[in-house]
C-alpha cells in the first residue's frame, strides 16, 4: 500500500504545479499555512509537511477575521510560499500508506487559538468603532447643553456663538477677556442680557479639539454673510487676549476651510479685529 501510494503521489506531483499562496492587496486578504504535522512525502527540495491553508482579512492593516481554506501540503514546515493542494480524500489515502499520521481529520478544523490570531484586530475595531461612537454621542450631548443655554437665539446667532466659544476654548484655557467678548455678542445678537457665568459654561462644554466635521456642523446652513460674521467673532475672541496661539490658528485655519475662505479675506478681517474696527457681529 506504501509503495502504491507513493507511485501515486509522484504521479500528483507531476499533474499539479504548485500553488503560490499571495496576498489579494485589492481586498487586504492574505494567504498563508499553518504547520498541523510532519509527513513523509517529498518533492524535488525534499520533506513536505501538512499545513492548514488560511486567508486572513485585513482592515487598513489590521487583522480582522480568518477563514480556513482547507489543507496543503509545502516544504519548510509551511514556511513557505508556495504548496500543493491536499484534499481530505487524498489525507485519508496517505493515513492508509502509513504517510501522514493518523487522528488528523480528513476535514480540517482550526483550533480557537489559531482561528483567534485572525480576529484580534476584530476586536480592536470594535472597540475603535465604540469609542468613536462614545466620543460622538458625548459631543452631541455637550452641543445640545449648549444651545439649549442660547434657545431663544436665531440658528445663525447659535452657531456664531457656538464657534466663539470653541476659539475659546481652541488653547485649553478660557481666558476671562474672552468670555467677556463672548457675552457681550451672544447679547448684541439675542437682545437678551446673558450672564458671565452661563458663557463660561458654554465655553468650557466646547470641544477643545474640532475634527473636520466639527467644522462643517459649524457652518452648515450660514450663508457667506453669516460665515463672514462668524470669522470676524471667532478673530476677536483669540485676538483678546493679546496673543494668537498655535492652536488657534489652528482653529482659525479649519473654520476658514470649511467656509472655503481664502487667507486674504482671513487676514483683513483679523486685522479688523485686531485695530478694534470690527465692533460687535451683525445680529443674527
């Protein structure tokens, strides 16, 4: 049975090129083996093992999910790019010629463990994806406090304010001038007398850190007028305290860009706000 077998494997060889296991970069799938036992089949470079052919699924990089492909035989203890396709019938057939140790199933089966390597980014993901999520029911929550301070306000005035109070908070300090600059506005625009001590609260539940879309939400639905009103308010609160820090111009530079506002017209109205000619925002 040894020596008919062998015959027959010799004849498999010949009939079958050896596959090259690749990763599919189009997909972030990549093909590898995992060594399940020695054998005592050869090839033309010597000893093949029995190997576990696996396709793990990547996510920019990151190691997602695992699928077991079925099984193959390679050189190098599976450490290697290239094998040969192995069936369980053909499994069975080798157990039968004392080739591959018997207990080996003819269907393979993955341990947890290994099964396990290919999902550890899964829950990564998931956790990345959670706090995300977190992250951004907290900044709706702290969006909603705010301008439920403001509610008698027009849509415009709240985003005007609700920018003025992250250039304040843009440094991570909010700087008392600034919210005196913040308070006189938010009363010019609501007609409304506010007190210092709920402008401080509004500045210290803006985000310190706007993401992109923090921007947009800022300025979705102001028209370029209202835009213009929003930079100029937003120049006055980081120029009151005397300084401009990195981080608000930072902040500066994200607004401008999701009003799609040139540096020139930037820099006249900081000029404007700097000499004191800006008086207050036009009501909202």
């Amino acid at each position: 049975m040894r020596t008919l077998f062998i015959g027959l494997f010799a004849a498999f060889l010949t009939t079958t090129m050896a596959t090259q296991a690749e990763a599919r970069g189009s997909y972030s799938t990549t093909q590898s083996m995992l060594f399940v036992s020695q054998t005592e089949l050869t090839d033309d470079a010597g000893p093949l093992a029995l190997c576990h052919l696996v396709t793990t699924n990547a996510v920019i990089f990151v190691n997602v999910w695992r699928t077991l492909d079925g099984y193959a035989l390679a050189s190098g203890n599976c450490q290697t790019d290239q094998y040969y396709e192995f069936t369980g019938n053909e499994l069975l057939a080798a157990q039968a010629a004392g080739m591959i140790p018997e207990g080996i199933p003819a269907a393979p089966k993955l341990a947890l463990g290994k099964m396990a390597e290919g999902f550890w980014g899964l829950g990564a993901l998931v956790a990345l994806l959670a706090v995300i999520g977190a992250k951004a029911l907290m900044v709706k929550r702290r969006t909603s406090q705010r301008m439920a301070m403001v509610s008698h306000a027009s849509p415009a005035a709240k985003s005007i304010l609700d920018a003025m109070c992250h250039a304040a908070k843009a440094d991570g300090y909010v700087a008392p001038s600034e919210v005196e600059m913040i308070q006189r506005a938010a009363q010019e625009m609501t007609g409304e007398a506010i007190s210092l001590e709920l402008v401080q609260q509004m500045a210290q539940l803006a985000e310190e850190k706007v993401e992109a879309k923090g921007f947009l939400r800022l300025v979705n639905g102001r028209n370029k007028l209202e835009q213009l009103d929003m930079m100029r308010a937003v120049l006055m609160v980081v120029a009151s305290d005397g300084r401009l820090d990195g981080r608000e111009k930072a902040f500066v530079g994200g607004l401008a860009q999701a009003m799609k506002m040139d540096g020139g017209t930037v820099s006249a109205l900081l000029q404007e706000a700097v000499s004191g000619g800006a008086g207050q925002p036009a009501p909202a």
